[in-house]
C-alpha cells in the first residue's frame, strides 16, 4: 500500500477536548489544556508519523458565539476566525461533542461547518462519563438524523478507559487521506517553536491555577530564551490588565506565582529533555486583549 498524507482540523465548542485528543495522538503536550472552556488561542499542529502515513492535525481554538458585549474584545474575534479558517483545504475535520449530548453551543459548531467539502467525522468524547457504550447508541442515532458525517466515532480522550478507541479513530482518519509522501520530517511533531511552546506552558499554569475571570486577562510573552547543552535559561513576562490581577497572580508572600513557576518549569524540563531555570515577571500592560498590535506580538498572526 502506499504512503498516505494529510490534514485533519480538529473542531468543537471550547473543552470538548480537541487539545487532549492531539496530545494522546501525538503522545507530547503541545497544545495546553485546562478545564476551563476557551484555552486554546491559537493554530497549532501536532504531527503523527508512522508506516504507513503522515497526518498533520490542527488542534483549533474552541468555537463560541460572539455576543454583542464579548465582540468588542479583538481577541474574541481573531479566536472565532482561526478555528473557522482552520477547516479551509483540509482532508478531513473532526467535529468533537461531549457524550453527554449536543448542546446548542455544538449546533453553532455544525453550523459553521455547513460550507465544508472535506468529509466530517464525529467524534464523541468523554465516553468515560457515561456508565456503558450501550449508553452512547442513542447518541450516535440522534447524530446521524442531523448532518451527513462521514463517520462517527465514540472516544475517551484522556485515554482513561483501555484503548479509549483511539486506534480506530486513527483507522477512520487514514482512509480520508490522500496517497502522498510525508509533507515533515518524520521527527517533526510540531510546527510551533520551543519558545512558543514554553510561554504556553506558563500560560497553561495560570489557566489551571488562578480562578474566576482571571487566567482570560493574562498572556505570556518569553524575553529570554537560551539552550545550552545541559540547561537552558528562560524569563517569561506575565501579562496582566490591571495591578489588582498583578497582586493575585502573585499571591501572598509570592505564593501563586511561585506554585506556576514551578509547575512550568516541570513541565518545560520535559519538553526540552533538560534541566530548566525559568524566571517569572508579572507586568501590568492595560487594555493588551483589546489592542491589535499587542495581539500581533503574541503571535496572534491570523487576521487582525
Ligand atoms: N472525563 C474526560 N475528560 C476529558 C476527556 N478529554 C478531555 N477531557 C477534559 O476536558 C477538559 C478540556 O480539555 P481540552 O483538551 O483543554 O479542551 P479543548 O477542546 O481543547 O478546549 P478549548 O481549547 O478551550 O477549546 C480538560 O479538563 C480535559 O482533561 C475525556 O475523554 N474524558
Ligand atoms: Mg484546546
């Protein structure tokens, strides 16, 4: 059999579990999670090599409505138009719902999808919530009376549950792909740069650390980055909008900032496979969510 090829977008309303599921596939973090709705900022792909094909997915920004007042906020807007630019030319999308059921914030989803050439597949995950599969049958029925996918396929992300069925997702994918050579090398798991990667990581910290409104206020911006052979010193600026948030990022007696810094610096030690000295700054840059030039320095590239 020949090579196969291709792109796979993967979709859905904020935490359906899109990053998990390109994370388990690629078995790397490189796109971060949390559980709260709306991680995901930015395009990444996470690249999966093996015998027989290359499949390039492109984890996306949840999909969410823009209401009058969030609309205001750039940022919102440039989420919304990554994810939904991300389906353009692709072999193949992957449409992910909860096994809890769809919601309307799904119907906005399969919406946006109405346009689409590429064959849909639907993905249920978190099949670990419910008590058996028998439970996901209706489901799978009430889904297939409302589009037209191409397949439909009950998961677990998380890879909680043996198998979680991933392998036969990966099955389902392959056969959507055109016969082609690999487009990356076969060692390349990303498109993303390690510096990008670790201001990720910080930001994942404070997505899964600080509460309420907070972490939605915050970005993450590395100054210094530099890899020597043996460790590799990195400082991160930690925007915030007002002194307040700067007062609550870092906590009492420095407390909260050091527990993020921490648990980044783990984590970086794992992706760069050595020792990592990282230094936090938290700096008050007002209004940065809603200014366009301060998105483009982010690296919020997509059409601002
Ligand atoms: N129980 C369970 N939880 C899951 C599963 N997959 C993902 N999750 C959890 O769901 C939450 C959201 O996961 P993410 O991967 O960040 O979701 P996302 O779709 O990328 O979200 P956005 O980037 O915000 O759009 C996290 O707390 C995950 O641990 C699963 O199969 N089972
Ligand atoms: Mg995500």
């Amino acid at each position: 059999m020949s090579y196969k090829f291709g792109f796979v977008t993967i979709v859905g309303k904020p935490n359906a579990g899109k990053s998990t599921l390109m994370n388990q596939i690629i078995g790397q973090k490189i796109s971060i999670t949390s559980h709260r709705p709306q991680t995901t900022r930015h395009r990444i792909l996470g690249i999966h090599t093996d015998d027989e094909k290359q499949v390039v997915f492109v984890d996306t920004p949840g999909i969410h409505a823009v209401t009058k007042r969030s609309n205001r906020k750039t940022i919102n807007r440039v989420i919304n138009k990554t994810a939904i630019s991300s389906i353009d030319g692709v072999d193949a999308v992957c449409m992910m719902i909860s096994a809890t059921g769809w919601t309307e914030g799904d119907q906005l989803v399969l919406t946006a999808l109405k346009e689409v050439s590429a064959p849909v597949i639907l993905v249920i995950n978190k099949i670990d919530k419910v008590k058996s599969i028998n439970d996901v049958l209706p489901l799978i029925a009430e889904s297939s009376q409302l589009a037209d996918f191409a397949d439909i396929v009950p998961i677990c992300a998380l890879g909680r549950m043996q198998g979680g069925n991933i392998e036969r997702l990966m099955d389902v994918i392959t056969q959507h792909l055109p016969e082609a050579e690999p487009g990356f090398n076969e060692d390349q798991i990303t498109d993303r740069s390690f510096r990008f990667l670790v201001s990720e990581l910080v930001r994942e910290q404070l997505f899964r650390r600080l509460g309420d409104e907070l972490p939605y206020a915050t970005a993450v911006e590395v100054t210094q980055f530099d890899m020597l052979d043996d460790k590799a010193q990195i400082n991160a600026d930690i925007w915030v909008e007002k002194d307040s948030h700067k007062a609550m990022v870092i906590g009492k007696k420095g407390d909260a900032l050091k527990a993020i810094g921490t648990s980044a610096r783990l984590n970086c030690e794992t992706l760069l496979e050595r020792k990592v000295f990282l230094e936090l700054f938290v700096k008050v840059r007002s209004g940065w969510s809603d200014n366009a030039r301060d998105l483009y320095s982010l690296g919020y590239d997509e059409g601002v």
